[in-house]
C-alpha cells in the first residue's frame, strides 16, 4: 500500500507560521521519491512528519491505510 498525505500542514510559532501547508502525497510500496527544494521550504518538516517523528498541525496521514494518529507505537515502528 505504501504512505499517503492529505492535505498536511505544519505550522511553527507565535504567530503561526506554515513550514508546509496542504501537502498531499503519495507513495507507493518500492517506490523511490525525492525531495526537492531550496533551503527552508519544508522537506526535512513533511519528512519528521510522515515518519512519525513530529506531528502535523492538519491533515492525515496513513501508513499502509492505517491513520497514522490511531496507530500505537508498536504498530509504527
């Protein structure tokens, strides 16, 4: 099944400022992605994000289907 985004966003900070905003994505299982932009532009933020390491302001994530907030942490890791 593979990692699938919709519509995430991030924000940082008082006033809230977006590191990424309405990000949806895709990725299949063996498929091969990369990231792409200049410095600043949230690559590493949607990284932490899908890998569980930080958690989206808005949006879902899924892992195989799953939602990746409902999962517990046996199941991510």
């Amino acid at each position: 099944m593979g990692i699938s985004a919709i519509n995430v966003t991030k924000r940082f900070g008082i006033p809230p400022v977006a590191a990424i905003s309405q990000v949806t994505l895709e990725i299949r299982d063996g498929e091969f992605i990369s990231l792409m932009g200049k410095s600043g532009s949230g690559k590493s933020t949607l990284l932490y994000m899908l890998s569980s390491l930080d958690v989206a302001t808005e949006g879902e994530i899924f892992i195989d289907g799953k939602n990746l907030h409902e999962m517990r942490k046996d199941e991510i890791y």
